[in-house]
C-alpha cells in the first residue's frame, strides 16, 4: 500500500516538544539527565539485591520481586500522571510533587522492616521518579537535549545491577534501593528555572474519570502475571468502561484521536513488548548466572554492566541509523532480536550467551523506544503529541511491572 506524501515526510520530520518553551532560557541538559536518570538507577540497583531483601525480611526470592512489580507499576502510573500534571499547572508544581515523592519514599525504604512498608515507600519513589522523567523530556526542547536524557537513563541503568550488588555487599540493600533520591540534587536548579506554566493543548479541565479509568487499566495489567484470572477480568471491565467514556469525552485523558491512528497503536505495543522482554531478562539472567552457573554478586554485576553498556551503546547506532532506513526494515529487525534473545535464555545457554541475550535485549528495548517515538508521536495530530509522548512512555514503562511479573510465576 502506496503511503500519501504527508505520511512519508511526517515519518522523517524530526519531531517537536509542544511542552518545552520556544525560547527563553531552560534548564541545562545535563541538570535534565540528573533529574531523569536516577530512577532507571534504582530500579536496576534491585536487580542484584533480592537475594539479600529475601534473607532480612523473612521472605522468598519470589515474593520479593513485588519490589519490582510494584516500581514498575508506580513509575507506569506516575508518567501519565504528573504529565498531565505538568499540562494543568506547570513544571514547577511537577517538580514539587515529585520530589516530595522521591523523598518521602526514600525515608520509608531506609526504614523500611517489612515488605508491606518497603513496597510503600517504592512506590512513592518511582512515582515520583515517573513524574521527573516526565518533566525531564518536556523540558527538553531539541532532539540533542534529549539524548541526554535517553542515554543518561541508558547508561546509569546499566550501572544499577553493579551499584546495588556494591552498596548490598559493603553497606545495605536499604542505601541500594535509595538511589532514586539522587534527582533531587537537580530538583531545586530545574524548578528555579523552569518557565511559566502555558498550558500545551488547550484549556480543557483535568479529566479525572478517564485518569482513573487509565490508573485502574495499568494496575490490571501489570498484575495480570500475578493474578491472571481477576486480574484479566478487571483489564476486560476497565476496557470496556474506558472504551465508553473516551466515547463520551474523546478529547479527554485518552484521546480518541489517538486510538483511532494505527501507526501510533503500532508503535506502542512493539515499544511495550520490547521493553517487557528486556526487564524479564533483566531480573531473570543474574538470578541464572547465580544460581547455573555459580557465579557470586559481585561478579554477577560486572557482567550485567558490560552487558547493558554495550547493548545501550549500539543502540545509538541504531538511532542514528533509523532515518535512513525503512520503517519496515527497523521494524524486522527490533522483532527479530527481540524474540532471539529471550529464546536463547530459554533454551538455557552458557553463562556468557546468557549475558550477550540480555545485551540484545536492551539493545532493541533501548533502539525500539528512540525510533519509534519518533514514528508515534509523528503520526499523531499536532495538538496531542504532549499526550501522545506520555501514553507512549507509559508503554515502554509497562514493562517494567509486566518483566518482573512475569520471571516471578518462573521456577527459581
């Protein structure tokens, strides 16, 4: 099928940040990536620390996964969230709340002597972190800005498993999972200068039916692999339900608009399905090289780094390259890899292949979220592109709950 004009150049246009100022002084780059970074640096610290979360707490390596779960589905609920936050009342109120999230889930994890109180305060922590995120790719403004944000992620992430089994041997598991408080050394600069709040899509009121809708849809989801058949029937309702009041208010907190464009549904459910596959394999090759083959924390973490900083490290390439190929041909080859990968654990390969798997894996997670923002939120209408890059951010970061979930219901 012959693609219009407008469609062909939509796909190579570089995409815009309605939510960023035009002009005017914003906040450094680099204060950017220290706002958005620490989070992935916290979730990936817990990789590494289950083991030793399990042992204090009195509990198994499986129920201590929920630590992930439930950052997984906080961070997923908090960047629609404080996106449509920073829509409403601006960068400054966002920034606030969020850190005062990071904050005080930071206190509650460092306290924390039982896993109902350690899920709290995760919680707190990764949507608080969502919201930063958030904020961070607003602000923005230019494709080279936020690379640093993307790559910083990338890079520090791949630093978590390292950080956490360091700080888990030499300190505690309660400092390795406190690493997400390290944004708020950039929060006081960004909120100095961050701009007037300008609303980006018009003046419409906060749709507060359809967020709930969408919260309660995420949560669905997420414990779908904890909880299949309850868990399943409510994403059935709440679908249902969503589907009727987007019917009813289609310019509300999921546009219809969007639904209606199957580029960008495309683009989303390959993002999420890349990204799930990369944080199952995340939590699941260091409990492998530990348990198979022998392998001890620390080292263990040294091959996770070198792992994700290749994999993160050819993924720019893949970026860089994606403007002069075909859609179809990134397409093919993000799905390739990203069945070889999971396929290669699986199958139960050496120490060494497990680790190029999991290299792979953040390979085309990291590659599929770079080039196919740029496709979704392209074929988007121009005055939902703030929402259609927040709903697509929200699909990579379901996989941070649906990964975890699903290495849970495995044989450890």
């Amino acid at each position: 099928m012959t693609r219009s004009a407008p469609d062909r150049q939509s796909q190579n246009a570089p995409v815009s940040r309605p939510g960023a100022p035009p002009g005017g002084p914003r906040p450094a780059a680099l204060a950017l990536g220290l706002l958005a970074t620490p989070t992935a640096l916290s979730a990936n610290a817990a990789t590494t620390t289950l083991p030793d979360i399990a042992r204090d707490l009195g509990i198994s390596v499986s129920t201590a996964t929920w630590a992930a779960t439930v950052f997984g589905l906080a961070m997923a609920l908090g960047t629609p969230m404080i996106t449509a936050l920073l829509r409403h009342r601006g960068v400054r109120t966002a920034v606030l709340v969020s850190a005062a999230l990071i904050a005080a889930g930071t206190l509650t994890v460092l306290l924390s002597d039982s896993l109902p109180v350690l899920l709290a305060g995760r919680a707190a922590q990764a949507f608080g972190g969502g919201g930063m995120i958030s904020t961070a790719i607003n602000l923005a403004g230019t494709p080279g800005r936020m690379g640093v944000v993307t790559a910083g992620s990338g890079m520090l992430g791949a630093l978590g498993p390292l950080g956490g089994s360091l700080l888990g041997d030499h300190v505690s598991w309660h400092a390795a999972l406190s690493l997400s408080a390290v944004a708020l050394l950039a929060a006081p600069y960004v909120w100095l200068r961050a701009p007037a709040h300008r609303p980006a899509e018009g003046h419409a009121p906060f749709d507060a039916v359809g967020a709930l809708l969408t919260g309660a849809l995420i949560c669905a989801l997420v414990l779908l692999g904890r909880f299949p058949p309850a868990a399943a029937l409510c994403a059935v309702a709440l679908v249902c339900g969503l589907a009727v009041w987007t019917r009813r208010r289609p310019e509300g907190f999921v546009p219809a608009a969007l639904l209606r464009t199957p580029v960008y549904l495309t683009a989303c459910a390959v993002v999420c399905a890349l990204s799930t596959t990369y944080f199952a394999l995340l939590y699941a090759v260091p409990r492998l090289l530990a348990d198979d083959a022998g392998w001890d924390t620390s080292a263990v973490g040294a091959g996770v780094l070198v792992a994700l900083l290749v994999g993160s490290s050819l993924s720019w390439g893949m970026a860089a390259a994606a403007n002069r190929l075909r859609r179809g041909t990134v397409l093919t080859v993000l799905l390739t890899l990203g069945v070889v990968a999971p396929v290669t654990v699986a199958l139960g390969a050496p120490a060494l292949l497990t680790l190029a798997a999991l290299g792979v894996a953040v390979f085309v997670a990291a590659s599929g979220q770079a080039t196919l923002s740029v496709v979704a939120v392209g074929g988007a209408p121009a005055r939902l592109r703030t929402t259609a890059l927040g709903l697509f951010t929200l699909c990579f970061q379901l996989g941070a709950g649906f990964g975890p979930a699903i290495v849970a219901l495995l044989p450890v």
